[in-house]
C-alpha cells in the first residue's frame, strides 16, 4: 500500500494536477483532444501502434505456430536470433532501421543500383513501422509459440480427420485456440508501440507520435501543462485498451504487460 | 425431412496394410515392415507397451502419418496411401477426446456433418441421434469444460461416427479414465461397435481391454507385430514368451524330462498335464534328460490337499484381491510362481496360506515347450 502510494497514486496524482495548473487550468485536456497538432499527433500514434499490432500477429502469429510445430536443425538458433531484438534499446533499432533505409542505408543503394530513385523511408511513418515491428515481433512470436506448444495437436488431427481442409482448421481451430494468446501478446505490442520513445526520437524528424509531441512541448516549449495532460491521455488510451483485451480474455494480460 | 434419421448402414471396409514401415527423421525406427488385414466389419485390438508401434501403425492407416517408401495401404483394395486422412473418411477418437473447446457439444458433433456441407435441418437431426444415441443428449448446449471426462469421451465418440466414417480409429480411448468408468464405458464401446457394424482399430496398452473388444488382437512390440489372433488365442497360445508374459501371467518351472513326468526341484509334473493341443504340430519329443519348460496361467494351478500335489513349494505371500486370492509359491521351480484361486479364503487368517507354510499344487494345463523357448 505504502508502496503503492509512493510510486503511483502520488505521481499520478500531482501528473494530473500538473496539467491542470498551466496556462488553460483542466481545458489542457481539452486542448490535447480538440487541437489539430496534438489531435493529430494522438490519431497518428494510435493508427501506427495499430497498423504495427496487426503486422506483428499476423508475421509473429505464423512463424510462432510454425517453429512450434516442426523441429530443425538449426531451430533454437533461428529462434535465438529472433528474440535477439528484445535485447536492444529503442535507439539501436531505430539506428539499425536507418542503416537498413536511411540515406546512406542498404535499400536506397539497392533502388539505385537497380537503376531506380533511391528509396528512403526510414525518416517516415513507415520507419518508424519497421522500427516498431522489428521489436514488436519477437514479444509475439514467445507468447504464440509458448501457447501453440500448449495447443493439443490432436485437436487439428480431429478436425483432418473430420475432412476440414487447411483454411478451416486455421479459422476454426487453431484462432480460436490461439485467441487468448493473440490477444495479450497483441496489447502488449500496442502499449509498447504507443509508448515506445527511442526509436521514434532517433527517425522522427518530421513525424510526430505522441511521445514525441510529449518531449517537444516539454522541453523545447517548456509547456509543461501540456505535455502532462498529454501524458496521462497517452497513458489512459493505452491501459484502456489493456482493459478490453483483459476483459476479452478473461485474465492475465495485464499482468503479463 | 429430418425428423426420420436415415438408417443406410454401409458395406464395412476391408483394410490392408502391405509392408509398411515407418523410419522418424530422426532415424528411429517406431515400425518395421508390418503386414496386416483387417477384415470387414471386425474390431482388431492393438496391444502392447508404449513404444511398441502400435500408434504409429494406427496413424498410418488414418492417414496422419506416410509409411517409408514402398508401404501401401489399401481400403477395399484401392491404393490410399498418397491420400491425406482429409480425404479417407474415417473417424478418429483420441486419448485426450480432442473436443474443440471453443464449441458446445452439439456443434462439436455437428463439425464433420457442417465441413462436408450437409443441410442444416439434416445436421440437427443426426446431431440429435448421435447425441441420444451416446445418451448425452441433455448435454446438447453445454460448453465443452463443463463436462466431465468420460461425457467428453462420450462427445468425442458421438463426433466421430457422426459423418458415418468407413473406418473408426481409436487411440487409447479410456486411457484417461478412472477404472470404474473405463470398465463402464469399455461395455458401451463395445455395443456401439457391434450395432454400428464398422470396421474398427482399437489402440490401447490394457491387455483387458484389448481381449473385451477386439475381434482379434494384435501384439506388438518393438515395432514389430508378435502374434495376430483371437484373444483366446492370444492367451492360451501365445507365441512367443513376450506375448506370453504381456497378455497376463505366466509361470514357468524348469525341468528334465523323465518318464511321463518333467522332474523339477519341486516333484513331478505328469506329462499329461500338457495338453495335446499345446504340442507344437509335428514336433517330435524330445528323450529323457531333455532339459524342458512348463508353462502355464495362475489360474491353471490349484492347491491341493497334502500328499495330492504334483509339486510342494513354500508360499511367500498371498493377498486377497476379492473375487479371488493371489498366493506366490516358491521352492518348485528357479523362479517364484503365481497361483490364484477362489476369494473364499482369507489369507489373513488361514495359516495354511501365512508365509512360510508348506503348500502342495496340482497343474492342470500347462503346455511344455523345450527350454528357451516360446
């Protein structure tokens, strides 16, 4: 309880009386959601960490229930790499996502070579996509992978055996048997990509996600008022979504978050 | 339309299985080149230890698994062994009832009519015979956790023969069970075989159940197939000493032929102990001095009154199992021997049964087969 008071209810509270102390009082929240930059800014993270959760399931979903399934040399390796993103800050992967598409990086040399325009994205949304999948997939990749060991494989057998062909044992077996998986591991990736600041800061010129937004107005503008505000409508979107999917669930994913 | 249920019954599938082994990836070798037909209509029980390839030979015929280059199998004589189980039409109930668990009972049932596309009022009213049929049809709605394990394998039964398979295979289907419901649903399996008429393969490692249900019963072990035959054959005649030992128990006293007797340290059991029947055809006997082995059930031996007995022996223990007891007897022969006899002694307070106590036994079918052998 002690602790509790100390390091949430206390934070949290003087975050929120912060944001109401500024300039605009309590309407700093109000500003967050109606002004078009901050809005902005809000519907841009909200879609990326979106768009990045689907990616992740459907990548991470499949290679998850693949390595589960079959057994080859060479296995724990692959996955041992795979994870390995789990290991690096958010600034190596956004370094690593300029290497890979950045001015200098390997695919403008490749476009060009190719004899087409140098492609660059890593500054953009879709670095930041890539960044963002890049440690997003392996978080996944455990959770389906642990789940699917857990799948009674004679459960598909039962399905074959019954004349289900492929598609239908994916959408009437192995989905359903996997949801509960899919969907923790799914709000975990979208909490992470909603808070997630290193990559963003080392590609984000001229994007602004949302924790971004919170730096900029916090230090180059010093509105703090605002930056608060922001903060905590950053935080409740992101533990609401927690919610649903603990709730769609049943348990467990917020403890696992 | 649906209210009648269609009673098509269908001509039951012969199965052959032509040199089929099956090499795992990495190199073990779970069957050897196995050889086997099952007959229309029958239930062939295979039996053994785990291990012995008994489901991988099960998988195999489902479809599940492909036998080693040059293994066929053969449904009514076609060639089936490039087709996947999708397309073989069987049903398959498994040890641990594989019911999908985001289903109720009755759409449990209902998934092979629904896949192979049959209309709905049709669905319902094969669902709802099935389900009558299992005598689970209260259970119609439930949620699949809500049932307890032998209403699952109920569920996982009523699924399988739903879409009328040509073949029903099950794997170690009571496993799971505790003993009164496996004896209980075991009867009901076995009903259900005979009035469904199916060729059916039955896996299991209970050599009890494999004897209740099976037409005929196969003994594996080691990837190999020991002896194929009724149970009564199977029991009595076993062929071979693994077979022997795994379906039941059997004594075996060491001896020297001499006379008409083989000459053990215990006495003398009279040849004529050893039926006829259980001399191997053709096989001359062999003289005195041979050294031969007598085998023979628990339930072959009796006690019998002092100075009666073939042999006299020491016992060592006896336990009452009820319906009958358990005495173990050694002195007769090098290993220690099993006799049962009927419940109505109680070894607790029957000196003549408290270890120690001299005890004289009178074999009554025992074959006799040279030593090492069988």
């Amino acid at each position: 309880m002690t602790f509790f008071t100390a390091f949430w209810l206390l934070p949290m509270a003087r975050l929120a009386l912060f944001a109401a102390d500024g300039r605009e009082g309590w309407a700093a929240y109000l500003t967050v959601v109606t002004h078009p930059r901050y809005f902005e800014s809000l519907v841009a993270t909200v879609l990326l960490s979106a768009a990045v959760t689907a990616a992740t399931l459907v990548t991470g979903g499949l290679s998850g229930v693949f390595l589960s399934r079959h057994r080859f040399p060479g296995r724990r390796t692959l996955i041992g790499l795979l994870t390995l993103p789990l290991a690096f800050p958010g600034v190596v992967v956004g370094f690593l996502v300029i290497l890979l598409a950045g001015r200098q990086g390997l695919i403008g040399a490749l476009s060009q070579s190719l004899g087409g325009s140098r492609i660059v994205f890593a500054y953009s949304m879709g670095g930041l996509f890539l960044g963002y999948l890049y440690f997003s997939i392996p978080r996944v990749l455990l959770t389906v992978m642990a789940a699917a060991e857990k799948l009674d494989p004679a459960l598909e057998e039962a399905a074959r055996s019954l004349g289900a062909p492929p598609l239908r044992i994916l959408l009437d077996i192995l989905i359903p048997g996997l949801m509960p998986a899919l969907i923790g591991a799914g709000a975990l990736c979208f909490a992470t990509s909603m808070g997630a600041f290193g990559t963003a800061f080392t590609l984000a010129t001229r994007i602004s996600v949302l924790p971004m937004a919170i730096y900029t107005e916090f230090t180059l503008f010093a509105d703090m008022a605002i930056a608060a505000a922001m903060s905590l409508v950053l935080g409740l979107l992101t533990w609401a979504v927690l919610a649903l999917a603990r709730s769609a669930t049943g348990a467990g994913v917020a403890a696992a978050a | 339309m649906g209210g009648q249920p269609e009673r098509r019954t269908q001509t039951p599938l012969a199965i052959r299985v032509e040199g089929c082994a099956r090499t795992f990836p990495d190199g073990v070798r779970a069957l050897d080149r196995v050889d086997l037909d099952i007959r229309a209509g029958e239930t062939l029980a295979l039996l053994g230890p785990s291990g012995c390839g008994k489901t991988t030979l099960l998988r195999l015929i489902a479809g599940l698994d492909h036998p080693d280059p040059g293994g066929r199998i053969l449904f009514d004589g076609e060639d089936v062994t490039a087709l996947p189980i999708e397309r073989r039409r069987v049903g398959m109930v498994f040890q641990s009832y594989a019911l999908f668990p985001n289903m109720s009972v009755a759409a449990n049932v209902a998934y092979g009519l629904k896949i192979q596309g049959m209309a709905p009022d049709m669905r319902r009213a094969r669902v709802t015979e099935m389900l009558e049929m299992m005598r689970i049809a209260p259970l119609a709605d439930r949620a699949i956790d809500q049932l307890s394990g032998g209403q699952r394998q109920r569920v996982a039964l009523a699924r399988a023969i739903a879409p009328r398979p040509r073949l029903l295979l099950l794997d170690e289907p009571l496993t799971a069970l505790d003993a009164k419901l496996r004896d209980a649903l075991r009867v009901e399996i076995d009903q259900l075989l005979r009035a469904l008429g199916t060729t059916a393969l039955y896996v299991t490692h209970d050599q009890a159940e494999a004897m209740a249900l099976g037409d005929r019963v196969v003994v594996m072990t080691h990837g190999r197939i020991a002896q194929i035959g009724t149970p009564y054959e199977i029991y009595h005649r076993p062929a071979g000493r693994f077979v022997a030992d795994f379906v039941g128990l059997m004594n075996r006293i060491r001896g020297t032929l001499s006379g008409d007797g083989v000459r053990c340290p215990g006495g003398i059991v009279p040849l004529a102990a050893a039926g006829p029947s259980h001399r191997p055809a053709g096989a001359r006997r062999p003289g005195d001095g041979a050294p031969v082995e007598i085998q023979f059930r628990p339930e072959d031996a009796v006690v019998a009154a002092p100075g009666q007995g073939h042999v006299r022996g020491t016992v060592t223990a006896s336990f009452f199992l009820g319906d009958r007891v358990r005495i173990l007897v050694e002195g007769v022969g090098t290993t220690p021997l099993t006799v049962e006899t009927g419940g109505r002694i109680d070894p607790l307070t029957d000196a003549t049964l408290a270890a120690g106590a001299p005890i004289e036994l009178r074999i009554q079918s025992a074959p006799l087969a040279p030593e090492g052998e069988a």
